[in-house]
C-alpha cells in the first residue's frame, strides 16, 4: 500500500499540491485524471520523490517519510523509497545507445549489481510478458513509440517494484499504438500488479483502474470507482471535465 498524507508542493512561490490525501491500495490501480496544470503528475513524482514535498508524508509499505519546514529525510531514505517504485515515463526514456534486452538490464547491472546472465534472464523473462521478445537485440530507434514504450514498461518491472508509477504513458502515441500499451498495462492489472497512473487518457483509466481521482487546482476534488466517477459524477467541477471530454 502506498499511503500520501499532507501532500505540499510549491514551484517558484506556486503552490501545486494543497494537501493531498491518496491512498493506493495494495494490488490495485488507482488512475488520476484533471486538466493540464491539476497537479496530477507532480502527485505522482511526489509519490517516488522525484519531487520532494514542502510536506506531508508519504509512505510505501514499511517506509514512511515525513517532510516540512525543519525536517527533511536523509538521501539514503530517499533512495531506499525510491528503489521500492518502478516509473514508466511519457517519452518512453530509452537509451538510443543499448539494445532493447539492454535497456532492461540497464538498471539490474548498474543499480542492483546482478550478474549479466542473471540480469539478461530477467530482462527476456519480461519482454516476454510485454510481448517483445523478437525485438530484444533492436535498436530502440527501429521501434514503433507503442513498442518502445512496452520496452520502458518491461524496463520499469524489472527490479520488481512494490509500486509502478505510470506518467501518461499513452499521451505520446496514437490511438492504434496506445491499444497495445493499455492492452499491456491491463494485463499487468489482471495479474495484481500496484500501479498509479497519471492520465488524460480515459480508455485508460475506465479499463485499468479500479480506482479514480480527479484532481483540479492541486485538490482532489472528487475520487470513487470508474463507473462512478465517469457515469455519476457528484461535483460540478468534476461533472465539467467529463463533459468537455465528451466522457
């Protein structure tokens, strides 16, 4: 389970983030959605510390971090979160220089010290599941965005992270590629994996998640189940948003 608590994030005198409360649940996908700017990816950053919050706490399993004015975690903390999540990015984030299979390695060889071998099973084991597997000695760059993404899906499961972080992982392709990476993301759901996603993708969030918040001006405004929130919406504000996307 990963619980935010208090969740403060300012940019230049900006406050982002108003003391957000999240919990996601162990074995379960929680999607965020809202208009550009809501503070739905800076959430997400929050939850693995790629942005440190002015405050509030975040914990992930046995790990529980508390930040404000007069304390802030040690970097041995932070990383000891941080190691726990896996992170599938919008832009895919592959190395142009490292075969597919390579990229999947990159962070068992260079961060956890596995042996090649054992890292280059591991990689093959998940191109695999993502259906890659033909590809694993291609260049990134002969590979369609849908397929280097399911790469960079296969990349991020690789150290078998408590809590995959999904940052609007289908908003760089179009429809047809994206079929395959929300087919991949289902199917990773299905198996039980935890994951929270940041999206305006909302093929994605009704099919993957079992759980969504809407997010707007840094404040989760309403959350509840897809059919709920997309089908009943109890905010106007939330109301709103799903109209102007035709939802």
């Amino acid at each position: 389970m990963i619980r935010l608590s208090g969740i403060e994030k300012r940019f230049s005198g900006n406050t982002v983030l108003k003391g957000v409360d999240l919990v996601v649940a162990k074995g379960a996908v929680t999607a965020l959605i809202g208009p550009s700017g809501s503070g739905k990816s800076t959430l997400l950053r929050c939850a693995n510390l790629l942005e440190i919050p002015e405050r509030g706490t975040v914990e992930l399993g046995d790990v529980s971090l508390t930040f404000g004015e007069t304390r802030r975690p040690s970097q041995t903390d932070i990383l000891k979160l941080r190691r726990r999540t896996g992170m599938i990015f919008q832009n895919f984030q592959l190395f142009p220089h490292r075969r597919v299979v390579e990229n999947v390695m990159e962070g068992l060889v260079t961060v956890q010290k596995w042996p090649k071998e054992r890292a280059r099973a591991r990689a093959m084991e998940l191109l695999t599941k993502v259906g890659m597997a033909e590809k694993a000695e291609a260049w990134p760059a002969t590979l369609s965005g849908g397929q280097q993404q399911r790469v960079a899906i296969a990349r991020a499961l690789a150290p078998s992270p408590a809590l995959i972080l999904c940052d609007e992982p289908t908003s760089a392709l179009d429809p047809e590629l994206a079929t395959e990476v929300v087919d991949t993301l289902r199917s990773l759901a299905a198996e039980g994996a935890t994951m929270l996603m940041a999206t305006h993708d909302l093929r994605l969030a009704r099919s993957v998640a079992q759980h969504v918040a809407f997010l707007e001006g840094g404040e989760i405004v309403e959350h509840g189940a897809p059919d709920q929130l997309f089908g009943a919406p109890q905010e106007p504000r939330t109301q709103r948003f799903i109209q102007s996307l035709g939802a």
